[in-house]
C-alpha cells in the first residue's frame, strides 16, 4: 500500500511540474504574440497560432493525467486540494494561450503596414510587460506556494486594468483618418487579450491560496487603485 501511496505522490508532482510547465509555454507564446505586434510580423503571428497545439496538448496531458489519478487513487484533503486546484490552473493555461492566439490573428488584420501611434504602442509595450510579470509571478507563487506573491496579484492586475483603460482612451482620441481609427481598435482588443490573461494569472494565485490554507476568496475587489 505505502508504494501506490508513493507513486501517487510522484504522479501528483509530475502533474503539477507539467502545469507549471504549462504556465512556460504561455509566457513563450507570449512574448512572440507580444513581438508580431509591435513589428507587424506576419509570420512570427502564424507562428504563435501554430504552436497553441502544444499548449492545448499540454491541458489535455494534464487534464487526462489527473482524472486518472482521482479514478485511482480517491486523494483526499491536501491532495484532493492540489488536484483541484491544478485541474483549474491547466484551464487558465489553456485560456491563456488562447488570447495569445487571438492577439497573434490581429496582426495580419490590422495590415502589413498599418498607420502606427507612438503612444498607443508604447501603453501595449508597458502592458505586455506587465503582463509577463503577472504571469511569471503566478508560476513562481503556486511553485513556491508563496501567499504574500499570490496575493499581491490583485495589485499588480489593478495596475493592468489601469493600462487597459488608457488604450482605449487612447484609440478613441486618435484622430478621423479611418485606417488609422481603424488600426486603434485593432489595439484596443490587443489590450483586450492582454488583461484576459492578467485575469487568469490571478485566478492561479487563488488556487495558491486555495491549496495553502483550504479557503478560497476571489482577489478581484480586494485592491482598487485610488481615483
């Protein structure tokens, strides 16, 4: 019995370094989508849409591995915990990937050579780093299992959320010219893209919590910047 009890446990990490893994791929696909954007590169967007296959591969990995685990093996309190909260986290992955994808399908959309705003692409640039940031830290908080990074997310979103703002703000200033109105919107739903995945960066650093303490609380209204 102890030897099925030990090879469960070595499954259940496995898992959790897949997801983690998971959460690698994201940041990759990421930083490409991010890249296509800024450079109206076409090919390095087919690239992005291409590759979603291993991110959905990875969930499915993930997903398959532990129901089978739960069919098997019946975990109960910190496990069962932990496999709960890595079922959510593989599907915020997976959500995840799919905005970098739709970011990556914006870029033949908006033109070859689409008319450019200095401003509006530096508040994408500020936000996609942000971004980043928020996803990397959500990897290193379920990792570690670091609650005061977890819940530092709320912030660190809030700020997104403040970016966001901005871009639209920005587009809808932007002038007459219907290319270039039309350019800005494109924008905008890359901002879009981006604050989807600040959300489920977020929702990782809840299931942290979640697998730490046994309680779960949304972060969403715990952090509102002021004004």
């Amino acid at each position: 019995m102890s030897g099925i009890r030990h090879q469960f446990h070595e499954d259940l990490k496995l898992a959790e370094e897949q997801t983690l893994g998971g959460l690698d791929l994201v940041i990759s696909q990421l930083d490409r989508a991010l890249e296509a954007v800024n450079y109206q590169d076409v090919e390095l967007a087919s690239m992005v849409v291409a590759d979603d296959d291993r991110v959905d591969g990875r969930y499915l990995e993930v997903h398959q591995g532990l129901l089978s685990l739960i069919a098997r093996q019946a975990p109960v309190a910190g496990d069962l915990r932990l496999v709960a909260a890595l079922l959510h986290v593989i599907r915020c992955i997976e959500r995840m990937g799919d905005q970098c994808v739709n970011m990556a399908k914006l870029v033949p959309l908006s033109g070859f050579e689409a008319p450019k705003d200095k401003t509006l692409l530096d508040l994408i640039e500020q936000m996609g780093v942000a971004v980043r940031q928020q996803t990397s830290f959500a990897r290193e908080a379920f990792g570690t299992r670091h609650l005061e990074l977890a819940r530092d997310l709320a912030r660190r979103d809030a700020e997104v959320n403040q970016l966001n703002r901005q871009i639209f703000s920005r587009a809808v200033e932007i002038g007459d010219e219907p290319e270039r109105r039309e350019w800005a919107m494109f924008m905008t739903l890359v901002g879009r893209c981006l604050e989807r995945i600040g959300d489920n960066s977020v929702d990782v650093a809840e299931q942290t919590v979640f697998v730490v303490t046994g309680l779960f609380s949304e972060f969403a209204d715990q952090y509102k910047p002021e004004g």
